[in-house]
C-alpha cells in the first residue's frame, strides 16, 4: 500500500490545486503498486485516473477521407512499464523533455525531436514506445493505416499520403507508420517499381517541409531495406534488440506481478537460458500463457517449470 510519504504529497497537491502534480503522484502511486506485484490494484488507480484523464485529453476528429486511413487511441501506458535497454529507455526521456521544453528551445531557434525512426525485431517495443510517448505528452496516438494508404491506382497514394501530412500539421498529435517499408524500400533495389520511388520522394518532401506541432514516429523491422536518404530526415533513429539477460529477469516480473514467487526467482538463470531467443512480446505472451494455466489450475503463483514450458512452446512455434 501507499507509503505515508506518497500519502502525504498527494493530500499535499489536492489541496493545493495541483491537478498535474497530482496526477503525477497518482500514476507514480500505481507504478510502486504494480513493483509490489499488486498488478489488479495498480490497474484500478489508472482507471480511475483515466475516466478523469479521458474528459481533459485533447480529442482530435478527421474527415472521412482521413479517418479511413487513420486509428486513434488514447493511450495510457507509461514510460516506467516500458521494458527496453537503459539507453534507449534514456533516448525515450530525451524526446519527451525536448517536448515539454520545446517553448525554450525555440527562443535559441532550436526545435525539438519530433521524427523519430524505430528499427528492431519485430516484438522488442517500437510500437509500445509510440504508445508511451502518446501518453507520456498526452496527444492521442494516431496510427496510419499503411494497408488503406497503400493503392494500386496511380496517384491516389500519393494523394492521400498528402492529405495525411496535411493532418499531421492541423491537427497536433502522434503519428505512427507501422511497418515503414511499405514506403520508405531503398529506391535502389532492383524490383522498385515507378509508383514506389515516387511516394518514397513525396513522403521524403513532405517529412523534410513538416514543421508541425505533432510528433511522426515510423517503424520498420529492417532498416537495410530503407532507403538512406530517410535517415537524414529523422530527428533521431532508436535501434532495438531482443531483451537481454538482464532485461528479461525484470520483463518476466512484471509481467507476472502478484502470480510471481520465489521459486520463480530461484530458478530465473534457467528461465533466461532457454528466453533469450523470445522478443519481448513473445516472452510476455509466455508469461500470460503461464498465468491462465496457473489461474484455472486455482493456484496462486507460477511456478518456474510451467513458465520454462510456455517458454518452449513460444520457441517451437517460432522454429
């Protein structure tokens, strides 16, 4: 539970007024509930937060056009469950506070990171960075539909590429590419094809003129597939890997919170042996499977020989 510290600077910033302060303690509050393990508890509080959260949050709505190559989330996912090398996790917090302080930074005509290029395995966290980051900023995140945006028609791409960009500067939010090389395949490669190169050098006009408000965030599994002309676009390009050894100990707990245990701990060098092969979203899919095993044969914490067996399951099925 809340320590009496927590309990007093919350009480402290209702009284005072200070929503942002508070809301601050508050999701500070359920991070220390999640490390305790108390996962449903830390889960309840951001609800909570959230149905407040939902009524302040910047909606943004987009004509039809748009909105058919367009998803919107609100996202509340937080930087402090996202489980990523320490350097990129630090790369993470550089973008967010040239952010908040990008009113500073213009008054020495310089501009904050806001095109920022993710490249890993698929499963390694790109697309829950762009989450975090949407949250963390609190603008919705806006994930381009590359399967809508993408025709057989000549021109019609490259029109409605336009009309995306021409959101991104009205209407201030997170866009997210998924999958960037449908567009962004080097332009060299023999099976290029006329209409790919074109919508390749519009996106490539369109990203280097964007002086928008938004963040664009585009995420590829390969970046040898993309042309070099992209990276001097990007602000700042964030390379992932799969978790490592020190990686996965903290992804396996907190992904099983309240249903982790001792022998869990005890047997964690096995557990990592036979994980370094999984991505993130594999290793977590392992641990939910673990969870479900464990929740209906009315256990309550996972033991470290089913977990090692969701594991294997999760390498067989990818072998």
């Amino acid at each position: 539970m809340a320590t009496a510290d927590q309990i007093k600077m919350l009480i402290e910033a209702h009284v005072l007024k200070n929503d942002d302060r508070f809301k601050t303690l508050v999701l500070q509050l359920a991070a220390y509930e999640a490390k305790l393990g108390h996962t449903s508890f830390a889960r309840e509080i951001r609800e909570i937060l959230n149905k407040s959260r939902n009524e302040d949050v910047k909606i943004i709505h987009f004509n039809k056009e748009i909105s058919e190559l367009i998803g919107i989330t609100y996202s509340d996912q937080r930087i402090a469950e996202l489980v990523v090398a320490n350097d990129i996790k630090d790369r993470i917090k550089r973008i967010l506070k040239e952010y908040q302080m990008r009113e500073k930074l213009r008054k020495y005509h310089l501009s904050n990171r806001r095109k920022i290029l993710l490249e890993g395995p698929p499963g390694t966290g790109k697309t829950m960075t762009a989450s975090v980051i949407s949250t963390e900023i609190g603008l919705p995140l806006c994930t381009v539909k590359m399967d809508k945006l993408m025709t057989k028609f000549m021109g019609e791409t490259g029109v409605k590429l336009r009309g995306i960009f021409d959101a991104i500067k009205e209407k201030p939010a997170v866009y997210f590419f998924d999958e960037f090389d449908a567009i962004g395949t080097d332009r060299n490669k023999e099976n290029d094809v006329g209409e790919i190169r074109r919508i390749l050098n519009l996106f490539l006009q369109f990203i280097e003129q964007d002086d928008s408000e938004s963040i664009i965030i585009a995420a590829t599994n390969n970046s040898k597939q993309l042309d070099p002309a992209l990276f001097r676009r990007f602000d700042d390009v964030i390379h992932y890997l799969l978790p490592d050894e020190l990686q996965i100990p903290s992804l396996i707990i907190n992904r099983l919170g309240q249903f982790s245990s001792n022998e869990i701990h005890n047997c964690m060098n096995d557990i990592v042996k036979a994980a370094e092969s999984l991505s993130h979203a594999e290793l977590s899919k392992a641990c939910d499977d673990a969870i479900k095993a464990t929740i209906m044969s009315d256990k309550k914490t996972v033991q470290g020989e089913l977990l090692l067996q969701m594991i294997k399951e999760k390498i067989g099925a990818y072998s």
